[in-house]
C-alpha cells in the first residue's frame, strides 16, 4: 500500500478495489457509465487509500490547485442574471474570487443522474451548492469529488459546511407583523418541491416540503398563525414555480381569486411582494424576504439579509479562507413598513 496521499494513483485505487483502471478512472470522470455497487466499492477503496481523485484538468490539485470555485446552481443559467438576489450572493462569491485570486464556475445543473458527469469533471477547486434538496444527486456527485463543499441555505449535509440565516424565525416574525390585524391572511410561496408544481393549497405541511428554505418559512408563517389565533389549515398558499415577478403575479390574481378579503399576505421575497402588490393594490399589509430599497419605498415590511455577505462568507469557508462552524447563522432583521 502507498505510503501517503501524495504517491497514490488511480493504479493503486483500480488494484485495491478489483477493477479496471478504466473502471476506477470512470469512476471519477463518467459515474453515470459504473454501476452503483462498483462505484461504492471503488470510492470506498480510495478512501482508505487516502487519494482525492484525478483532476479534470489533467493537473493535481497538489501543484497548485485549479484556482476556480464552483457554484453548482440548480437552476437554469440565465437565473443568476434574473434573479437579483441571487446576482448580489454570485457577486459576493465573486469578490472573495478575486480578492483571493480564483475564478469562479457556474455549474447549472438539473437534478437528474447526468448531473453527476458535470460535477466530477468541473475543473474547481471547491463547490458553494445553491440551496435544493436532500435526494437531489449532485450532493452524492460533489461528495465523490473530495473537495470542499458549502451549501447555501440547505440542506444540511454531513462533511460540508452550512450557511444561511434562521428561516423559520425570520419568516415567524415576518408573519407576526403583517398579519397583526388580519383576519383573512395568504401566503406567496418558493416552489416546495422539485416538480416546482404551482398553485393554490391550504393545509400545507411544512415537513412534507423538499426544499429546505420553503420548508423553514412556512414553518415559522404556521407558527406565527398559531400565536395569533389564525386558523393555518384555511390560509391560502400559493405556490410559485420560480422566484420571478411574473409568477408572483398570478399567484397574488390566484390568492385573490380564492380570498377575495384577503387583508395581509407574506411572500418569500421582496420580488414576489413588490409583484403582489401591483395586484392587489397598496392598502394590503404586504411581507417579503431580502430588505430591498424599493419594497422599502413602497410600504412593504421585509426581512433584511446581506446576499452579498453569505455569497462571500460561503466563498470563503470552500476556499480554506475562512474556518468555523459547520452550521454558519447569517444575521438577519425585519424592517417594518
């Protein structure tokens, strides 16, 4: 056996695990061509070995590193263009990018079993994983790679760090604020599953929600109903595919339509509120996340949280810059219309 990391090769790992050097080699490059059970064996095989995997430059990381960090991004790629809040947390992994001097990947991905070829031959050093959910594949992928992970806003992985704010208590007090003297409240929702179904429910239960932040809010929006002696199982719940103005728009024409008296909602985002309101007027008491200036000038009560400094924090944790601990709490506040 090889006495430490740095003579290990892809030979070792092949003869270990009792396969092909090709095998091994696929192993990292295309999982999508081994089978489960030999992949398991091999990437067993090369952590007792102690190998990280071949870089997909053809470089090892030992010489120097690829200087790139990786956003893997389930999303299409034009999101983080459209989207502003995911634009200021891009720039805020961009500026410790360059303050750092890497480059930074985007890497878009679908969620479906080819996502795992993307990520094990994406020439980075480090991964930040936009938020998505627990059976989502590219976490098993980005695992397989060796390398340091940082995932934003969950869900929690073990061996990769953790940063966002505390969803469930900003989203409560939110609720606690905008709906105060409400009687008949509504909610404008993130997608809460990976099919990204849209529509209008009630009932919802947060714990059967996949993503990780929906499942937080609506968890702290039912506990502030509760306080105020609102009734969760008769709130209309619309939920959106995307984080996107269109869409937020005809969920506020949906929730209209279903509670015509609607007299206080909370939506996800600053997007999705400054959309509700073009819809259902400025008289509706109207909550979003983000603390963005203009949701200030128009009367929207909204919890403030730096994009930008989580998109730096989580930069700086994957590049080694930064260490602590594996859960990270952002700083958040509410500020009231």
């Amino acid at each position: 056996m090889p006495g430490s990391e740095e003579r290990v090769t892809l030979d070792d790992v092949a003869r270990a695990a009792g396969v092909s050097r090709m095998t091994a080699s696929y192993t990292f490059s295309r999982p999508d061509r081994v089978a489960a059970r030999t992949r398991e064996k091999v990437l067993a095989a090369a952590d007792r070995l102690g190998f990280r995997g071949p870089d997909p430059s053809g470089r090892l990381l030992r010489t120097g590193g690829l200087r790139s960090l990786g956003l893997v991004l389930g999303e299409s790629l034009e999101y983080v263009f459209e989207d502003p809040e995911a634009a200021r947390f891009v720039g805020g992994m961009a500026r410790e990018c360059s303050a750092a001097g890497y480059g930074l990947t985007i890497i878009p991905t679908t969620g479906e079993e080819p996502d795992r070829a993307h990520i094990a031959t994406a020439a980075v050093d480090a991964f930040v994983i936009w938020t998505t959910t627990p059976d989502d594949p590219v976490l098993d992928a980005v695992r397989e790679t060796r390398r340091p992970a940082v995932v934003h806003g969950g869900p929690a992985v073990p061996g990769f760090a953790l940063v966002g704010i505390d969803d469930r208590a900003a989203a409560r007090e939110l609720a606690l604020a905008v709906w105060s003297d409400a009687k008949a409240p509504a909610v404008i929702s993130f997608p809460v599953n990976r099919d990204r179904a849209a529509g209008v429910v009630t009932g919802l239960d947060p714990t059967h929600v996949s993503f990780p932040v929906t499942r937080h809010r609506l968890a702290g929006f039912h506990e502030a109903a509760d306080l105020l002696g609102l009734d969760w199982d008769t709130i209309p719940v619309a939920v959106c595919t995307h984080n996107d103005s269109e869409g937020a728009a005809d969920a506020a024409e949906a929730i209209r339509a279903a509670r015509p008296d609607v007299d206080g909602l909370v939506a996800m985002s600053d997007r999705q509120a400054l959309a509700a309101q073009d819809v259902l007027g400025p008289s509706v008491p109207l909550g979003g996340f983000d603390g963005s200036e203009l949701a200030r000038e128009r009367g929207i009560t909204s919890v403030r949280q730096s994009l930008p400094e989580q998109g730096a924090h989580a930069a700086r944790i994957a590049l080694g810059i930064e260490t602590g601990a594996a859960t990270s709490t952002e700083r958040w506040t509410l500020i009231r219309a």
